[in-house]
C-alpha cells in the first residue's frame, strides 16, 4: 500500500485513477481472509487519500456528501492490506480485515445478503445471511462506550 504524504492529492498513483464525471470512483471491498464481498461504496479523492495515511478504509457519502470513516458510528472498522485498481483504472477493489465481523448496516456480515431465486417471471430474493447483531443495539453501545 501507498505511504500517504502531504502532497497525496497531486501523486502519480492517485492522478492514474478515472475519477467519474462528480470524481467519485467505485470501491469493492473484499475480506482478505474469506475473500467475501462485503460491501460497494464510492470513494473522492480525499477518502483514497485518506484510506491510505490511515491504514482504514474511508469512503465518501453520497447521501450525506462528506467522507465517511467505515465503523465510525459502529465500531466496526475495515483495516486495509491491499488497494487494487483494475485494468480499465476505474474500480478500486480494498483487501480488508473487517473489525467486528459486521461490515453492513442492517447487522450482517456482507451487504450481499440477498440471493435472487427462480427464474424471471416467478424469481424472488432470499435472504442467505443472518443478522449477527440488531443495528439498533450496535449504535446504542457505542455512544454509551464513548
């Protein structure tokens, strides 16, 4: 991995990434370990930047339009060993160590829960994972831990 600089927003390896037309890139992030998808994310500038000085995965928020730590509501933190790019230098795929065993909101494991069954006409999504810790209770004990 990189080691992150003060100069990063102007570094070789960060101007070969194709940032889209709002210089967002689509981020893949992958447990070392399992090789298990865990989770699709966007990433600016500042966040690879970021992601790569911390160590940890830090991705940007559409919705919320500012940089978002991964696990800094939950605890549940993603330790970076590897940043890839792919052949076409538009995706980035994280090797991760997921803290926590938890890498999506809804308490799972993967976001990737979801299996579509059948064909399509009577095909139908089937949940594959179970909740390995009620959301409400993750967010709950950690404002009372800090």
């Amino acid at each position: 991995m990189p080691n992150g600089t003060s100069n990063a927003s102007n570094a070789k390896w960060l101007n070969k990434v194709k940032w889209d037309e709002h210089g967002l890139v689509p981020v893949i992030a992958q447990e070392a370990g399992s090789n298990d998808v865990l989770m699709f994310a966007w990433m600016n500038r500042d966040a690879l930047t970021r992601t790569v000085e911390l160590g940890e995965a830090v991705y940007w928020s559409r919705s919320r339009k500012k940089l978002w730590h991964k696990g800094e509501e939950s605890g549940h933190t993603q330790k970076v060993l590897e940043i890839r790019l792919d052949c076409d230098e538009d995706v980035v795929l994280l090797k991760v160590e997921q803290r926590g065993a938890i890498a999506c909101h809804t308490g799972r494991h993967s976001c990737f829960f979801q299996k579509l069954e059948g064909d399509g006409k009577s095909g139908d999504w089937r949940i594959t994972e179970p909740v390995l810790q009620d959301p409400a209770t993750i967010y709950t004990e950690l404002t009372r831990t800090q």
